[in-house]
C-alpha cells in the first residue's frame, strides 16, 4: 500500500490527523497534510482509506 | 429564470411535532434526478438530497457559493447579518483561488494539533460557564446561559478580546442569533458595533501583539486589516449559533439516550444526527452540467442538504437512529469541499469539554419540559433550540 498526497489541493480540515493520526500529520507551520507512513502494512489499510474518504478536497489517494 | 424541469416541489419545512430532518427527504433520495423547488424568497432552486450528489456539488468547480451572482439562492432573508458583499473578507462566498488566500491564512490556526493546545483554555471557559449555571438556582434556559455564551467565550479568548470586554463581546453575538427576541435594526446595530470593537481590537494588537490569532494573523501580513476585520466577523458569526445549537441539542439527545454520556464518539453522531446547517451550504451553477442524472443550467440555483446527505440510507445503516457507535466520520454536518468547516476541530473539543463537564459537574440535569413540545428553530436556516427549560 502507498499513500500519496497532492498538498496543492490540501484545504487543512485536519480530518486526516484525526481519523489517522499515525498516518497523517499537519504542518507546524502551514497547517497542510503531511504524511508520516507513506509505505504503511496492511494493518493501516482501513485507516488509510477512511482518511482519503473524509479528506474534503480529493488530497489523498492510497493505491496497491 | 425558469429552471431545466418543469414541475416544482414545495420547499421542505420542518413542521412543529416532525422528527427532524423532514420527512420529504426519504422520499427526495428516491426520485430520480435533483428535486426542483421554490425558494421561501421566491425564485426556483435545485435541492440535491443524495450523499454522493451532495458531496459532487461541494467539489466540482463548475458550482459557485459567490451569493453575488445571479441565480444564487437565498433561503432567508439575512435578518440584519451582513453579508460578504458587505463585509470584505467573508470568504465562505468567494470561489478558488481567491479564496484560497483567506483559507491558508487562517489554517494554522485551526489544526488538530493547535485546538488541543487550546482545551486548556476551553475547559476554563466551560467551567466558569457552568459555576454561572448553577448560580442560577436549580432551573434555567441552557441555551441563553450556558450554549450561546460557551462559543462566544471560546472565540474571544482566541482572538485575544481582554477579559473585560468579554460581556460586551458576548451580549452582541446574542443579540445576533436571538432571532426571536431582537428586531433586524437591533441586530444591525449589533453588527456595527462588533465591527467597530474589531476593527479597535486590531489597531490594538497592532501596536502591542499578544499570543493570539489577530496578532498572528496581523504578523503574517496576508491579509489586509479591512480583509481581517471581516475575517474575524466570519468566524464569530460561523462560530457561534452552529455551535450552540449543536450542544443544546446534543443535550437533549443524551439524556435521552444517556448510556452514550462520557462518551466522546457522541460527538460527531451529534454532529451527523442533527446536521444543523442543513440549509447554509448554498451554490449557484457557473457552466451546463450534469448532476446525480439532472441537467442543471448555469444560473441556476443548487442546494445541498446537509441533512438529507447525512441520513442517506446508502451511506449510513439505520442513519434516523442516533449510534455513536457506528463509523460515521464521513458525515458532511461540516460540508465537504474547499469550504469545509475551518472551525470543526474547534468544536469537536468545545463539544467533547461540554458533555463530559456539564454531565459530571450537574449529575441532576434533567429537561425541564415535554421534549417534543421544546421550541425547536422550524423556521430558521439553522435547526436547533429557542430555548431548552432545564433542571438539577
């Protein structure tokens, strides 16, 4: 599983560091997504997905 | 205008003794294409009722939420609040990459992590709002005492408002939301008056910054002080009758179904079950386009209901029955899309600090009326509570 973030589109909502905190961080500064595991085991894979549903502007894509 | 169908639906009401949301929309989501309807200020709109059409029209860039261009629809008259054609800076009503300015400033302040460090504050502020409570004697309004001030307190404190004018601060917020008991001009006044203070409070900061948002926002320099003026209007206003109407309603709900009391995954089933801001996320057609199997016109007037998308029996199992227990983070109570809620984390922890405070410190709290008989907002843009009698 990969994780992969466009942060041009990130809005900062933060519902990716809170639906997965291990995955998914904020920015100190700019408050943007930053990932914290972006080659994840399958354990994270419902946490990766939920957090690319609930991401408000399209940010996330998780692939195989 | 005329839109693209030709039959018209009434405009969906909550009618008084109706569970919310209206009724209409079970039977919405089932027919085919979007509902067309007439707004309560005339003029036709498209209602969009389905989860996945309503988070399509929060994303697509084709859809506007500019209230300045025709066709954009109005559901209420704004009873003496201003809009942002009034105020620069309201930035929910303008489109990317304008918007995008307003929004990244502003983002620091409102993450994850930047909220926790404020609960601190927070849980201060709904302690002294309860010890106000409970001087009260043994009964009171939770709305007036205790769910409109808890938000406004909050904000204050973040914007760096002096403890000495927080009664001020507060007492015109109110007079803001207080639909039923203010007159448009008082609330006009209100607004002028809240604008006056912040456009002081800035000057202020500007000569002597402290450790909060309008300092920081003023030492970023992104935004002009006319432009913060307005942002912070935004966020007052935004801010305030959402978040009271959510905990008054929450309390309601817990203790109906108090086995849920203590626990913090209320919270965002609260947010989903009662979806207050069912009417705020209004949108106008910027091209032709195609949605949910609907031909809708530029110009034409879309309405997504929050509500209607949050009880979508395609998206949520039993989605009328309150369940903190389900997985329901995708709920759009916040609204999805660029403009999604900058203030959701913030009042996650104002609505967590809350429940967990108000039920612990006045175990007793019961209501103090026949629940369904509460004078519940039926005519508003935003469902929630006149009033809610309680005892201890």
């Amino acid at each position: 599983m990969r994780i992969h973030v466009d942060r041009s589109r990130c809005v900062g909502a933060g519902q990716c560091a809170l639906t997965a905190p291990a995955l998914f961080d904020q920015g100190e500064e700019d408050g943007l997504v930053e990932v914290l595991d972006a080659e994840p085991d399958d354990t994270q894979a419902a946490a990766a997905a939920m957090a690319a549903r609930v991401c408000p502007s399209g940010t996330i894509t998780v692939s195989r | 205008m005329t839109l693209s169908e030709p039959e018209a639906t009434q405009f969906p009401a909550r009618l008084p003794g109706e569970p919310f949301p209206p009724r209409q929309y079970a039977d919405f989501r089932e027919r085919p294409g979007l509902i067309r309807s007439t707004l309560p200020t005339g003029g036709p709109v498209w209602l969009v009722s389905r989860y996945e059409d309503v988070r399509t029209v929060l994303t697509d860039r084709r859809i506007s939420s500019n209230p300045a261009r025709e066709g954009f629809p109005n559901v209420a008259r704004t009873g003496g609040v201003p809009t942002q054609d009034q105020i620069p800076g309201w930035f929910v009503g303008i489109d990317p990459p304008e918007h995008d300015r307003f929004r990244k400033a502003l983002i620091p302040e409102f993450t994850v992590r930047r909220i926790r460090q404020w609960r601190p504050l927070i849980q201060e502020t709904v302690d002294r709002c309860v010890d106000h409570l409970l001087s009260l004697g043994d009964s009171a309004d939770l709305v007036a005492e205790f769910a409109l001030p808890v938000p406004s307190l909050v904000i204050s404190t973040m914007l760096g408002v002096p403890f000495v004018d927080r009664e001020f601060f507060e007492s015109r917020t109110k007079t803001l939301v207080s639909l039923k008991t203010t007159t448009e001009d008082e609330r006009g006044v209100a607004v002028q008056e809240l604008l006056r203070y912040i456009g002081r409070l800035i000057k202020v900061k500007q000569k002597r910054a402290g450790d909060d948002l309008i300092s920081r926002l003023l030492e970023s320099a992104v935004l002009s002080p006319e432009e913060l003026t307005g942002v912070i209007m935004l966020l007052l206003i935004a801010g305030h009758e959402t978040t009271a109407n959510n905990i008054a309603l929450g309390v309601v709900t817990l203790l109906s179904n108090p086995q849920w009391i203590g626990d913090d995954r209320a919270v965002d089933e609260l947010l989903r079950y009662h979806s207050v801001a069912d009417l705020v996320a209004l949108r106008v057609a910027v091209e032709d386009m195609e949605i949910g199997g609907q031909v809708v016109r530029a110009g034409e007037g879309i309405i997504p209901l929050i509500a209607g998308a949050n009880h979508d029996l395609n998206s949520f199992d039993r989605p009328d029955e309150f369940d903190p227990g389900r997985a329901a983070r995708h709920h759009v109570a916040f609204g999805y899309g660029v403009h999604q809620c900058l203030g959701q984390n913030l009042v996650r922890a104002e609505m967590e600090i809350v429940y967990r405070t108000l039920f612990r410190r006045v175990p007793t709290l019961a209501v103090d009326a026949d629940v369904t008989a509460l004078p519940f907002k039926y005519d508003g843009t935003l469902f929630g509570l006149h009033e809610l009698p309680v005892r201890w």
